[in-house]
C-alpha cells in the first residue's frame, strides 16, 4: 500500500471512529470496504500513537487528538472573543492592535486591525517574532515560570535588531520585572527601529498567560508620553478577552505573573547563555510610502 494511500486509510479510520463510539477491526472493515490485511498495520500504528484506544475488541478515538486539537481549537476560541476588543481598541486609537500567541520560542501572529492613518504599522496573520524583544512577546514571558523564561533565554539567545535591543540578560529580566509589576510591557525600538509597542497579557480560564495583546505605531505617535493612557485601555481589553475567555479572578492572583518569578531568574545561579542566534522574522512593520496595502 503506498505511503499516500495509507494516510488516507488513516484519515478514514479516524473519521469513521469520530461519527461511531467504538468499532472493531472487523466493523470498520466493512465500513470502509477494505479487507482486515489492508488497515491493521494502520490501526496498530494509531494505537501505539496514542491516536485511537483499544477497548475491549473494539477500538475508539484517542485522548491524543483532544491534546493535538486543543491549540486550534484555543486559536478559535480566542479570535472570537478577541475580535470586540481589537475593534474597539482600533476605534479609541486609531492605531494598529495585535493578537498573538506563544509558540514555543517565538509568538505567533493571530488576528488584529489596521491604524486608518496612511503611516501605520502592519502585520499579516502566521507572522512569528521573538518573544523577548517584542511588547507582545515580553508580554507573555515576563508570567512564565523562572525556569521557562531562562529555558526561552539559553536557546533563543539576545540577538540585536535595533541598537534599543536588550540583549544583556541582567537588562532584559529587569525589564521582565517592571512588567510583570505594572501589567504591561513596551517595545521601545527594541524591535524595530522607529516603532513603540505597548501590551498586556491574555490569560486562559486557568489563569495562565499564553496570549497577548499589543498596540503600536510610529514611535512619535505610540510615545512615552501617551504610555499611560495607551497601556490603560490595551490592560482593559486583554483583560475583557481574558474575562470572555473564561478568567474569573478572584482577590489576588499571587503566584501567576508576580514579580517574584523573574526575580528568581534575574538573581539565580549561572545566568543566562547569550547567542545571537534568534531568527529575524518581524511582523510589524512601517511603510516607506503611505499607500496602503
């Protein structure tokens, strides 16, 4: 059976246990028309890969594909609760705002809106930057565990994009700090030269931080003295999708976010490794012209 041929199989194995609770090999067999020679090395192969379970003589869909579907599924979820805010937000600033989320290393671009004015800032959605030089990545690291962020640090490495890039680690973690501290992160040319950014963070049901919210623009327009008022309406509607989301807090949400967990990196042993190694794979960017896209 060729290699293509068999995904196929796979594919219609899976389907078919998707619309039945269970099914033996004999069962789908006859669903699918093909002899028991043809799908069982295939049905042995989602098994041991977690994609189907057996139960009994019988085989069902696997607790794996909810894992391997949660991270769409998530995507969705948040697009949809985000898209009120994001129009809102553009509506109150006219300047560009940002969804993304965390992928690995990096954040992934997922939705947004565009500043009306000619100059503006811009992304296109499946746009991946660094998280700790960018005001949506830093938005989300600053809430990671120690342990995570100095993970983040050791492989990605602090390469320069700007001469405003922080990439001496001590900087960087006390940068981490005043966010995690004020709410708030803020990409002053660290990314790009030219453009401020300021974020907040997105917090899941469980109260985790694993997406983020940002506004930007020409750095005379997004600039120090505007970053009071710009982080106080960006924090209120991360925080409106993290409510839509299903975020309830509840007093204190000590122990998520505080400073004190990246503090924990900034004074713990060894430090972190420092290679200029991080990719170039910006997404906001100023047009040369005003014309639009």
């Amino acid at each position: 059976m060729s290699q293509v041929r068999s995904i196929r199989r796979a594919v219609q194995i899976l389907e078919t246990l998707g619309r039945n609770p269970s099914l033996s090999v004999a069962e789908l067999c006859r669903f699918l028309r093909v002899p028991k020679s043809s799908i069982y090395e295939i049905i042995s192969t989602l098994a041991a890969d977690g994609l189907i379970e057996k139960d009994g003589g019988s085989y069902r869909l696997g607790a794996r594909l909810v894992e391997l579907a949660r991270p769409a599924r998530q995507d969705r979820e948040l697009t949809r609760a985000a898209r009120p805010a994001i129009e809102k937000l553009r509506d109150e600033l006219d300047e560009t705002v940002q969804l993304t989320v965390r992928d690995g290393d990096e954040i992934l671009y997922v939705e947004g809106s565009e500043s009306s004015r000619q100059l503006r800032t811009f992304f296109d959605p499946g746009d991946r930057a660094p998280l700790y030089c960018t005001a949506l990545g830093k938005a989300i690291l600053a809430f990671q565990q120690p342990a995570d962020i100095r993970r983040v640090l050791r492989r990605k490495g602090l390469r320069s994009f700007t001469p405003r890039t922080l990439t001496v680690p001590a900087r960087l973690l006390r940068d981490l700090e005043r966010t995690a501290a004020r709410g708030y992160s803020v990409d002053d040319m660290e990314h790009e030269e030219g453009v401020r950014c300021i974020g907040a963070p997105i917090r899941d049901r469980d109260g985790e931080v694993f997406a983020s919210l940002s506004v930007s623009g020409p750095a005379h327009r997004v600039s120090p003295d505007r970053e009071q008022e710009i982080a106080r309406r960006v924090i209120a509607a991360a925080a409106e999708i993290s409510r839509r989301l299903g975020w309830l807090p509840l007093g204190s949400t000590a122990g998520r976010g505080s400073p004190g967990r990246v503090n924990a990196i900034h004074h713990g042993k060894g430090g972190a490794a420092v290679k200029n190694t991080a990719g170039n794979r910006g997404s906001r960017r100023l047009p040369s012209s005003p014309k639009r896209r």
